[in-house]
C-alpha cells in the first residue's frame, strides 16, 4: 500500500474544510471572531504569544539544526536524515509560503477592509495573509517528526494544530489561512519525511 493511502483522509478533510471556508468568507470571519475575542484577555494573549514563537521559522530552525550537529556528533545517521528532513521541510515549506503570500496578497483581520479585497502581488506584510507561514512550517516539521517519532504522532500534530489557532486568536490570520498552511506543510513534510525514511532503509540493505 502506497504511503500517501493513510494520509488522503486527512488532506481530503482540511481540503474540504478550507473550500467551505473560501466560499463562505463570512464563516470564516465568524470563527475568526469568536477566537479572537479570546486572545483580548490574559490568557488568551499569553496562548496567541506562545503560538507565535513555537511557529516561528526562526525557532524551528535553530531546533532542527540542533538535531542535525547532535546527530553528526553521535553518527547517529537515521537521526541525521531526519534531522536534515525536519530542516528542509521548515526551509521549504517556508519558501513556498513566502512565494504564495506575495503572489495572493490577502489583507490580514487587522487591516479594516475586506480579506479578500486586496488580490494580486504584493509585498505589503499586511496583505500577506494567505497562507499561515507559522502553520505551514509546523505542520511540516510535525510530518518529520511523526515519521521518526510514529507513536508520539498524536503530540506533533496537536502541537502544530495549537500553533495555527494560536495565530487565529492572535488576530494574525483567518482560519483558511491557517488551513491552507497546514495543508502545504502537510504535503512539504511527507514527501521529505519519505526521502529520510528512505534513506535510512537504504542503510540497513
């Protein structure tokens, strides 16, 4: 059975989930809403914060790179691999986010007109809404790491998850912007996460 078999659940899904949210704009601003209200208060603000620097590209890439030396020092080559794949899914999944985000040019929630009056390139940051950056790179790490990782699963893909509601409750991004990150980081981090897994049988042959 194919690797990509299980996963077309779960992209068919946040698929899905991203359309509705794309043809109904006004849900999307309504979730958008009801989660940022939250992020007014204490902890809410304290969560958006937490988010933010767990997501960072910045952060997860020092972590990967971290990952990387640790496994060169001790040889350990199949943590090596995945180490190098988690890096180059957050590099990625980065870029292509880059791209996508100045090709769209959505306004954010905080800009006062509509999200998707400002359409075409741009590269004002408040209309670089489409898609998550911070949802993209964690999903994507989260891939790799659930490749090495499979039992703890469940803990980088809730990590990731928390990461893109964070950005919702913050007030940086719609919930279709985080959607469509994570899909893009999804698809970055699997087919990496493959190559890694890969290489590492390759080594066992």
């Amino acid at each position: 059975m194919s690797a990509w078999a299980p996963r077309r659940l779960p992209l068919l899904i946040i698929g899905a989930g991203l359309l509705l949210l794309l043809l109904l704009p006004s849900v999307d601003k309504s979730i958008l809403d009801s989660l940022n209200a939250w992020g007014a208060d204490g902890l809410g603000r304290l969560f958006a914060e937490a988010a933010y620097w767990t997501g960072h590209g910045t952060v997860q890439i020092a972590l990967t790179v971290l990952w990387v030396l640790v496994a060169k020092y001790y040889k350990a080559q199949a943590e090596f691999y995945h180490g190098a794949a988690g890096l180059a899914a957050v590099i990625g999944s980065g870029i292509l986010v880059q791209v996508i985000k100045h090709l769209v040019g959505r306004a954010r929630p905080r800009m006062t007109s509509p999200p998707w009056e400002h359409i075409g390139p741009s590269f004002d940051s408040d209309l670089h809404s489409f898609p998550s950056g911070h949802t993209a790179t964690s999903f994507a790490l989260a891939a790799v790491l659930a490749s090495r990782f499979p039992r703890q699963a469940w803990l980088f893909y809730t990590l990731a998850g928390l990461v893109g509601v964070g950005r919702v409750v913050g007030g940086s991004h719609y919930p279709s912007d985080v959607l469509a990150g994570a899909l893009l980081g999804l698809g970055v981090g699997w087919i990496l996460a493959d190559t890694a897994r890969k290489r590492v049988k390759g080594l066992a042959s």
